[in-house]
C-alpha cells in the first residue's frame, strides 16, 4: 500500500497526451505481451473492463483482436476521452473515467484487464477484492504492473520512484479467490543518447515528475557524469522496465 496523489498523476498523464505514444516504447511491448496471453485464453467475452485505458493503446488491439459484447474503457484522466471516441466510434465501446479503486463499474465481467496502470494503486488488495466483485465465476483478471527492480537507473541515482510488490508478494494477494495462470516478470531495457533524454523519456511518458529544466547546469552535468559511468552501455545509457504480468481465474464459489 502506498500513497498516490491521483491528481498529479492524472495531470502529468495529461500533459504528455499528445506525445505518449510515440515515446511510450516500452509501454507498446507490454500491450503485445499482454494481447499474447490474451490470446491463451481463445475465447469470446461478454463484458469486458479495461482499467487504466490511457490514449487507447491497448483498446484498439481490444477491438481488433477480440470477440465481445461490451467494452467498458475506464481511465483517471478524462481529457483522453475526445480522442478515444474519434478512434473507436463504436456502439460496443462505453467510457467510464475516475479512478478505478473508486468508481463503480458494476457487474458481470468476463474479463478485467489493465496495461501499465495499476502500478499507481494505492491499494492493491482492495483492488483485487473489488475486481472478485466485478468478475463471473471463472472470469479473467490479466494485467501487468512492475517489479521492485522497475527503472532501477533512477532509483539508484536520484532515490525516487514507486513502491512495487514481489513476485510473492502478488501470489499472497491473488492466491485465495484467483487460480494464479500466469505470474512473471520481464525485461526491457531501453537505449538512450544521454541522461537528459531518459528525463524527457519518462516526462514524455507521464511516469515522472522530474523537470531537468529546472535543475542547475552543474546538477544535471553531476547526473549526466553519474548516469555514464553507471549505465553506459554501446547502445547508449540504459532505463529499464521491468513489466510484471498476472493473468488469473475467478474461483468458482
């Protein structure tokens, strides 16, 4: 459990809108994997919940790849909601924004299903609960979140970043209503000119509050300095994410 200040999130997601996708690289990996096991499953859904949907990254493979009924799309940050109904104008498709650990979604899912979202949580446990609640007997709950690990460049260096439970510690959680199918972290390093530009990344990215702009010349030539002689590589500097996946089964009562 952590402490999350939903607004910022929802302001800093805002402002990268329209540069997102194209700098959100390694988000793009996890919505193929996420897809893949999806595809495990082959089978159609009735209900499907997508928290967290963003600028639509994951719903678009959602509406291409999968068979449904209904596809509710929930996302903090409402002011994605005029470019998601432009790219998915369908009567099939529904939005229903606020924060997901708040709102109520009702009931009858088939499948509840998250990419790169509920990393910032404040409370995962209950979010498992409420998503029992939500889900049939023998529904789907398929998501990823990150590792403790997850962009351990900057944890390192400027110690700072969210708090990320194990393995195990996701097991616990999941264990007594889910039937846990997939459980497994991943790596995806990323390959940078510079330090400044792993910053502007995770700006881009709304992952960060971290404005370079503001720093002084000689604290980002120290980080830049810092950054190099940990984390070069011949690619370039290294970020690296570090996805979680979880893909469980609504136990039968």
């Amino acid at each position: 459990m952590q402490l999350v200040d939903k607004q910022q999130v929802a302001i800093r997601f805002s402002q990268a809108k329209s540069e997102y996708d194209n700098n959100a690289i390694a988000q793009q990996c996890i919505v193929q994997k996420l897809m893949a096991l999806l595809a495990i499953q082959g089978k159609a859904f009735g209900k499907i919940l997508e928290i967290g949907c963003g600028t639509g990254m994951l719903s678009e493979q959602l509406v291409s790849q999968c068979s449904f009924e209904r596809l509710v799309l929930n996302d903090l940050c409402r002011d994605y909601e005029p470019a998601l109904r432009q790219k998915l104008p369908y009567s099939s498709v529904h939005y229903h924004f606020g924060d997901a650990e708040r709102e109520n979604f009702g009931m009858g899912y088939d499948l509840v299903i998250s990419a790169s979202s509920v990393q910032w949580f404040e409370n995962e446990a209950n979010f498992l609960k409420k998503t029992v609640n939500m889900l049939n007997d023998d529904g789907i709950l398929l998501f990823n979140t990150f590792s403790p690990k997850n962009l351990y460049e900057i944890k390192c260096l400027l110690k700072t970043g969210l708090t990320y439970p194990t393995e195990d510690e996701w097991y616990k959680l999941l264990a007594d209503k889910f039937e846990v199918l997939v459980l497994t972290t991943d790596k995806i390093p990323l390959y940078f000119d510079s330090a400044l530009s792993v910053l502007i990344h995770l700006n881009k990215t709304g992952v960060s509050i971290i404005d370079p702009s503001k720093w002084s010349d000689k604290r980002l030539t120290q980080f830049e300095q810092r950054y190099r002689t940990r984390f070069q590589q011949n690619l370039g500097v290294t970020l690296t994410y570090t996805p979680l996946y979880v893909m469980a089964r609504k136990k039968r009562k």
